[in-house]
C-alpha cells in the first residue's frame, strides 16, 4: 500500500512541522498555513473499501471549515475543530470528489480555511493501493511546474496510467499544459494546449492507456499559469520499477519550479536492499553529480534520469541549476523483507530545512511495528536533534561519504513523537515511513520549508565560480523574478562575465519577494613550468614533468602522462587541463650529447685506401679518434690512409662543451682491387670454367660493369652488364661465332665509385 493516514483501522503518519526561529515571510513559507486549494487524483478502483480522507493536525488547536468546488460546497458538516496537538480526520466518499478520466474540468478542487496555523494531509485510500500527500498552503502555490510520476508497465490490465491534477485557486485562470507524452484524451507530446479553469476546478490528466505498446510516463510535463494553482502529479498505480509484480497508487503535491533546490542529502530506506531515484530538470545544461554513484549526468529541460542506490549507500547529489528529487520504494517482490510496495516522496534540498515537528503514528491490521523516521542535519547539529526527549542514538548516526552532513534512520514505535532540534539556529530534513505485511507501505516528508530560490547557477563552488582566461561566463538568475538589477548596473536575468571578481543581484518576485545572491568569479590562468632549455649527456635522461595540478596531459608524440622521459635531441610540448577545464602549454628544447660520425666509405679498395671521417656530434669542443691499425688522431675531421687489406674498427670519442665525454664506434673494410680473364675458352670442352670466357673481379662495383666482345672487323658479337655472366662463345643472333681471336673491353667501378678500363684479346676455340 502506499503512504497513508490516520483513520479508523488504518496506521498513518501525522506531522505538525514549526519553524519557531524562521518567521514566514514574502519569500518563505511552510507546509503550515491557514488556506489551502487541493484535489485528490484517480486511484485503481476496484469497488472494496475505497474512500478519501482529509486530516488535520494543529500545535494550537484551530476552527476550520471545508468546502468544495467553484460554490463552495460543504463537505459533510463543512465546519470542524481540531485540538492542540491533535488531529481531526474526515471521510469522505470517493464518489464526491475523487477526480475522474482525463482532460475533463470538474468542479472538484477542495477548499480549507483555518482560525489558526494548520497542517493538512489527504489520503486516497483502497485496499493494497493508497497514497497519502502533505498539502501546501494557498500562499506555497506557483505558476510553473513539472510532472514527476512514474513507468507504467509495458504489457498488463488497464487503470495503471500515470496522471496529474490541477487545482486552481482563483477565477480565471489560463493554464498551459504540455505533456510529455500522448495523453489519454488525444492531446500529442510536445504540443501545448491552454484551458481555463475558475476557482474551485480541477482538471485531471492521464497518459494514454495501451496494453500493446505500452502506457507513457507523464513526468517532465510543463505546467505553466497565469495565476498561483496547486499541482499534484503521480500514477494511478503502478508497479516500480516496470518489472515489479505489484502495484500502488502514487500521489504528491508538487512544489513550484521556484523552490526546487541544487544540493540534496539522499538517505535510503531502512530495511530495503535498494531504492529507486528519479531527478528531474528545470533548465537545458543541468549538470547533475551523484556522489553516491561516482556520475555526472547533463540534462535539459523537462528531462530526468532514473537511478538506484543500495540500502547503505547514502549520497549527496549536488547539481548546477535547479533539480526536483524523487524516492521511490520499490515493489515487494523485488526486495528481500517481504513487507512493503511501491511509495513516492519528493526530497527536500538543503535549503528547506525544519526545525521543530510532531508526529503521530497510527497501526493497522497489515502495518504493526515496522516504522522509521530518517533525519538529515549539519555535522554539527546532530547530537542536537532531540526525538521524543532524548538525543538521537549514536548507534543510528551516520556521516555523509561527501559533505557536512550527517544522517540517522530510526526505527519508531506507533503513537505520538516529536523531533526537533534544541539549537534555535539549527534545523533538520525529516520522512517518515512503514511498511507491513506484503503490499502496505507508505512514506511522506514531514514538512517543509518552501524556500523561494534566487541562486546564481553555474558551476560554483563554495561562492566561487571558476573561469578560464580568454572566456567568458553567463551568470543566470533564473527566470521566476520579475525585476533584476546586478552589481555591474545591469537589469536582465543574465549578464555576461569575463573579469574577476564579486558579482551581485538582487531580484523582485511577483509575490514581493526580493532576493539578493552573489558569487566571486575567478579568472584562473594555469601556467606549466617545464624550466630553460636543457641539456644532457648520453645515455642519461631528462625526465619533464609537466606538474601535479592537472587533470589531463598531451605532449607532442601523443602520450597522456604527467611526466616525459627524454632520450635523444629535440623539441618537447606539452598541453595540459586542469579539473575546471583550463588548458596550459609549455614547450623545450632537450640536447642530449650522443657522439656521432660519419665517414665517406665504409668499404675502401686497396687501390684508395684514404677514409674521410666528419663530426657530426653537436656541442662538441674536444675530438680523438683511434682507426683501428694503430693510428690516432685529435683533428676534429680526419682523413686516414689504410696501408693494408682489411677490417678495421674505428672508434670516436668527443668532448662536450658541457663536460659530457662519450664514444662510439664504426667498422671500416679495406678489400683488394682486381680484374683478371682467360686467354681462350672452348664452349665444347669438358670443364665447365673453361666453356665461357668470364672476367674474374674482386672490389668493382657490380651496378658499374660492362663487358663488350668485338670480332676483328670491330663489330660487337656480345655484351653484358652483369659480372656474372660470361661469353659462350654464339653471336648475338644466336649462331655459333667460329674459331678466332677476339677482342675484350670492361668498363667497371670499383666500391669507391672510381672509374676503370681494360682491354685485351682472347682465342675462341671450336
């Protein structure tokens, strides 16, 4: 069951919330008043035990009177009293004044007047499927709301759709409406519609009902008016999350746009293996962190974002722009107590804090003594709550993971208690809630204080919002006031910021109310310090460290850590971006000594041996060289004459202008030079080396080689630019050339590249 109230054989939650030391004012106001405009929104009717209910509660005993419609019709006797520190509880048939079917005005919204400050709550009860809603005074009410109501199961029976209701609260008043999904009366997603409602109607909206494709989720609709109206958004039943097997009635009131808070303190409840948890958006660029979750979510308007936390993981939820925060308790097959269904409870911020309340508790058959109350106060002032004379527990007392906040989930037994904090300044956040056998439960806030919200949103920290150098900021204080004038001489919502320094607004709402905020803006000019250009001797190394207050580093190869490791000579950058999005760059040049020489030949013929060697070592001041066959040399680009066939090993050492001493080390190769050939050849003979005539080389070039044959009339009758191939002794036509002398030249190079010839005569014999 959902949450529910006092009446005969029923356990319910009553609450009488004081705020002694916070008189109400222009700007701020309590869930205690003397007028109040409401309606009750359809329940699942399932013709057993179905009836609504309004109680009273009152710290000093009141007269009231209650009436319904745009005539002011009474409601049973339409005149009632209620005690001291009491409540008084009326019944009423759910045939009067439960609202019916969707986009139909009825005359249905329900009218309390008080001698004296009271508190109201109101029940729509029936068997396994009730909810129960604190009702807002007349002067809590506003002009702009969203929607928060819930999933409907895809597939299933009908009379699960999600819905709202308006109220209003004086003649003439020009609603706008603009669902967030196709309605049951035809009305399309994203298309606005306007109706007129007078004092005392009500008019109730629900999503299109449709077993095959699904029923929609109402929430994010945008209700807009002319004149203050109640709002109160929920499901007709549902089952949470859309897997569960049981359902229950879902039904609060909604608080205006221009309450919603940036900074809640989220407790789950005790018993349960987890809760779910919608939050829900005012303005485009929301940016929401779940500390709980480690998560940053953006969302715009009218959009929300469903999540769940475990039984132990109490989180702050801290947001850049106004946020509404819903709890849900989930279906009872989907937990492990086996007692308990499907409730809502809208979250107070921080900033509609109690500080004095009194509370009752009531059994029933199916709810007996599974009740608690979890509160939420400063660090600081919890050890000052006080709950039925005596301080809170230790052994219930938590601290926030984040935050100065601390949290205590108490269990209760059934009657009257009363919280309050003994430190006058002080104050607390407070829900109650039960569950009993199977599908009963129900959970409500025990009060609060609807604070009218003037915050300078963005993303700001302790008064502080950070900027970067070369941008610019909007500072937006929102759109609910209707006269604005800033510190800088400007009168819109917005101004646009680019200096530092401390900026002001102070703002007029239509109610009176005026308002003042303020915020320090911080340029911040990150730099990166990674020193003067340097040097270093190899093999060791450099390591640049671009330093630890970034989030993000990019050096020029693409690498992301904080530090570099250089190895050899060059150009370093780096980009790094701190946790506010404020990039730095820096650059160096690195020179690391590594000795290093070249030579103009590796590979030398005996026939010129000289080797040039160059210092191509930058910084370098000191030389010496050592060539391998016992010669040295301190010039800085020696030329070195090899005086014999071999290999040798040159090594090279050089001296920094900075100390830095190294060597390193080549490999030279003197070969010998030769071309020698045969003086005849017979293609027919019996040993392979003597059927070609082939030159034998050693040290050419084989890319420069040409053989050329000539007969003794001077024609050519064979050539070859391969040194492996030799003449077999046919013309180039492919015939046999016949016995004789013939006439060679070679062309060639040898591996240095110089140029060579040489001629003679060979004998062809057949």
């Amino acid at each position: 069951m959902g949450k529910t109230i006092l009446f005969i054989g029923i356990l319910f939650f009553f609450v009488c919330p004081v705020v002694a030391d916070e008189p109400e004012d222009l700007c701020h106001y309590s869930t205690e008043g003397q007028d109040f405009w409401f309606g009750l929104m359809q329940n699942r009717d399932k013709g057993n035990d179905h009836y609504l209910e309004i109680t009273v509660t009152s710290r000093i005993g009141a007269d009231f009177t209650l009436t319904y419609g745009p005539n002011e019709m009474p409601i049973g006797d339409g005149s009632y009293s209620v005690a001291a520190n009491d409540s008084r509880t009326i019944q009423i048939p759910f045939e009067l004044l439960e609202s019916k079917g969707s986009e139909n005005t009825e005359g249905k919204g329900i009218h309390l007047q008080a001698s004296n400050p009271v508190n109201v709550y109101a029940l729509n009860y029936r068997t396994q499927s009730s909810d129960v809603a604190v009702i807002y005074p007349t002067k809590s009410l506003g002009t702009e709301y969203y929607a928060m109501c819930y999933m409907p199961p895809q597939v299933g029976s009908n009379e699960k759709n999600s819905e709202f209701l308006i109220v209003a609260s004086e003649n003439d008043t020009k609603v706008t409406i603009t669902p967030s999904v196709n309605t049951a009366g035809g009305k399309t997603a994203g298309i606005p519609f306007t109706i007129s409602l007078s004092k005392g109607q009500s008019f109730q909206v629900q999503s299109l009902n449709n077993n095959i494709t699904g029923q929609g989720d109402l929430t994010g609709t945008y209700i807009s008016s002319d004149k203050p109206i109640a709002f109160f958004s929920g499901s007709k039943a549902t089952p949470i999350p859309v897997n569960g097997n049981s359902y229950d009635h879902l039904y609060e009131q909604m608080p205006p746009t221009s309450t919603w808070g940036r900074v809640f303190y989220i407790v789950p409840l005790a018993s349960r293996l987890k809760d779910t948890y919608r939050v829900l958006a005012a303005d485009d660029a929301t940016v929401v962190t779940i500390e709980g979750l480690n998560l940053i979510i953006t969302l715009n308007r009218g959009q929300y974002f469903e999540f769940e936390l475990d039984r132990n993981q109490a989180s702050r939820l801290i947001s850049t722009k106004r946020v509404l925060l819903a709890q849900y308790c989930r279906s009872q097959n989907l937990d492990n107590s086996g007692v308990g269904d499907p409730f809502m409870i809208i979250l107070s911020p921080v900033t509609q804090k109690i500080d004095d309340v009194t509370f009752v508790a009531y059994e029933s058959a199916l709810i007996q003594d599974i009740f608690y109350i979890n509160i939420t106060s400063l660090t600081s002032e919890i050890n000052h709550i006080i709950l039925d004379d005596a301080p809170i527990s230790s052994q219930y007392i938590k601290a926030f993971p984040k935050g100065e906040y601390s949290y205590a989930r108490v269990p209760v037994s059934k009657g009257t208690h009363r919280l309050y904090n003994d430190n006058k300044d002080g104050g607390f956040l407070a829900f109650v809630y039960g569950f009993g056998d199977r599908t009963e439960s129900y959970g409500y806030g025990v009060g609060y204080n609807l604070d009218i919200q003037l915050d300078i949103e963005g993303d700001i920290k302790d008064d502080t919002l950070v900027i970067c150098k070369g941008d610019s900021y909007k500072l937006d204080a929102g759109d609910y006031f209707i006269n604005y004038k800033w510190s800088t001489g400007e009168t819109g919502s917005t101004i646009v910021v680019t200096k530092e320094g401390w900026y002001t607004v102070i703002a007029s709402a239509p109610s009176g109310c005026t308002k003042s905020d303020k915020v320090y803006v911080k340029v911040e000019d990150p730099k990166i310090d990674l020193g003067e250009d340097k040097v270093a001797c190899y093999p060791g190394e450099i390591i640049l460290d671009a330093g630890p207050e970034f989030e993000k580093y990019l050096w020029q190869d693409g690498s992301t850590d904080r530090t570099f490791r250089v190895l050899e000579t060059g150009d370093y950058s780096v980009t790094a971006t701190n946790e506010r999005g404020c990039n730095a760059s820096a650059s160096v040049r690195v020179s690391v000594f590594d000795p290093v020489f070249s030579q103009n030949y590796e590979v030398a013929s005996v026939e010129h041996p000289a080797i040039s060697f160059f210092n191509e070592t930058e910084n370098s001041v000191g030389f010496w060289w050592d060539f391998g066959d016992g010669a040295t040399s301190n010039e800085e680009n020696p030329v070195h004459h090899y005086s014999a066939i071999g290999k040798y090993r040159v090594v090279f050492q050089a001296t920094s202008k900075f100390g830095c001493a190294d060597t390193t080390s080549s490999t030279v190769k003197i070969i010998p030079f030769t071309l020698s050939t045969p003086n005849a050849f017979r293609p027919e003979s019996e040993i392979a080396e003597n059927r070609v005539f082939l030159p034998i080389t050693e040290g050419i070039d084989p890319e420069k080689y040409h053989l050329r044959i000539f007969n003794r009339v001077g024609s050519t009758v064979f050539e070859s630019k391969n040194p492996e191939t030799g003449w077999d002794g046919k013309m180039k036509n492919g015939t046999l050339a016949e016995s004789g002398v013939f006439v060679w030249i070679v062309q060639y190079a040898d591996v240095q590249g110089y140029a060579h010839q040489q001629k003679g005569t060979v004998m062809l014999v057949r």
